[in-house]
C-alpha cells in the first residue's frame, strides 16, 4: 500500500495505491480531474480506470467537488456518510452552495492557482452510506469515522494496520498552529470528534489543509479549548468579515 499525497487545487490529495487499485480519501476540486488523470496514468502508469472508489467525508467543493466527474470517467464507486437528506437542501443551502463555491474561489485566488470551473452539484447520490467503523468496500484495511462537527456528515478515514487517519476538516494547520475548521455548525458534536480522535491509539494524522502531521504534535486540549462553543457558519462569519472591511475603510 502506498499513499501519494498531492497538491490540489486548494487542499491536499490523498490518493491510495494497491496492486489491484485506487482509491481517494476525498473528492477533491473539480479543477483536481485533470492533475489525478496526469499523475495516475503519466507517474503512476496506470489506467484512470484502476480508480475504484472516492469517499466524500462532506460536501464541501474542495471535498466533494470532483467525486460525480470522476465517477463519470473511470466508473468509480462513491462512498459518503449515511445520511437521509442532502447539505445542500432548500433555498438556504442553495445559498450556501452558492457561497461556498465563491469562497473556494477566493482561497484558490490568495493561493495564486489560475482561474478554474469549481461548479459542481450540490446534490451526490452515493453508491455506498457507510455508518461509523464500516470498512471501506474493496479495502477492508481502511474504515470509516463519524466525525461530524464542521457539516452534520463528516467523516474521518482509518488505516488500520499503520494506525494512520485522515480527518478532513476536523482541523486545519494554519502558520504551523492547529486550529478549528470554519465553518463549525454543530460545536458540541465537534468537540466530541475531536475528543474521538484523541482517545484513538494513532501515529499519523493526514489534513486537507496542512499535509500529514504526526499525532504527538497535535495540542488537543489546546484545540477543545478554543473550539467555538456557538454555531459557526460560514455566511456569519463572512458578513462580520465585510464589516470589519467597511470599518476599516471608514477610519
């Protein structure tokens, strides 16, 4: 088994080799399609079609964005949380979706990455709904975890036998300091993610946003102490973010 690990359109790629297949830990951007083509067929020398399975930990466009594409061109497998409605639903999360993909487009322009379709459905139908420490179809040695918080649907992937995990958006290295995800809708529920995963018996921990870290580095009563104890949503954050921008400007 091999993890590569990528640089995306705006989060880490973590992609897994075996011998009979592939599979992603998310669903990266839409913009990632063509970097995960190149790099299994050109580096790798492998079929596009050798990617059997794409778990999506949440909808998120940097997580979800590019899992439907990737289904359409290789026949992959779709894994998601098991859940009986969508994010995205309603006029809200139309909303949401709307502005969740114009932030994507913010964070890849302050990363200097040129101008790409992040569009995507804000809509997946999922081949498999895993519930907490299912196996992954195909790769028995991966699990998955309940670990929501950020959305009401994340989830964390297991590696077994290294004792490896990644955690998406459960946190975020920003300037080498660990910190909570923005946004956090449900804070109670992602204080006891994080408390999940610091009771696990782990080495590694693989972040969408700040690589792979070793797990002794990780200060978690650091992080429960600073986790938001109110819901933390991306659009409130944004408009108290514009204020304090026209505040500025005033003075």
């Amino acid at each position: 088994m091999k993890i590569h690990t990528l640089s995306g359109y705006i989060q880490s790629i973590y992609l897994i080799e075996y011998p009979s297949g592939l599979f992603l830990l998310d669903g990266c951007a839409k913009p990632d399609v063509a970097l995960l083509k190149e790099f299994i067929t050109q580096t790798l020398k492998r079929s596009f079609t050798d990617l059997k399975l794409v778990v999506v930990t949440h909808m998120h466009p940097d997580h979800a964005g590019a899992a439907q594409k990737l289904r359409q061109l290789t026949d992959c497998k779709i894994v998601t949380s098991f859940n009986t409605n969508h994010w995205y639903r309603g006029i809200n999360g139309r909303l949401m979706h709307l502005l969740d993909v114009t932030l994507a487009y913010w964070v890849g322009h302050r990363l200097g990455r040129k101008k790409a379709n992040l569009w995507y459905s804000p809509h997946i139908k999922a081949d498999f709904q895993l519930q907490d420490n299912d196996p992954l179809p195909g790769f028995p040695e991966w699990q998955v975890i309940n670990t929501p918080g950020h959305t009401d649907r994340d989830l964390s992937v297991l590696h077994l036998p290294t004792k490896s995990v990644y955690v998406a958006d459960l946190l975020v290295k920003v300037k080498n300091r660990f910190v909570p995800p923005l946004p956090v809708f449900h804070p109670n529920q992602y204080r006891k993610s994080l408390q999940k995963i610091q009771a696990m018996d782990l080495e590694t921990v693989m972040l969408a946003h700040g690589g792979s870290v070793p797990f002794k580095a990780i200060n978690f009563e650091h992080l429960l102490t600073v986790a938001p104890k109110y819901p933390r949503s991306t659009f409130s954050s944004t408009k108290n973010g514009l204020k304090q921008l026209l505040l500025r400007k005033r003075r």
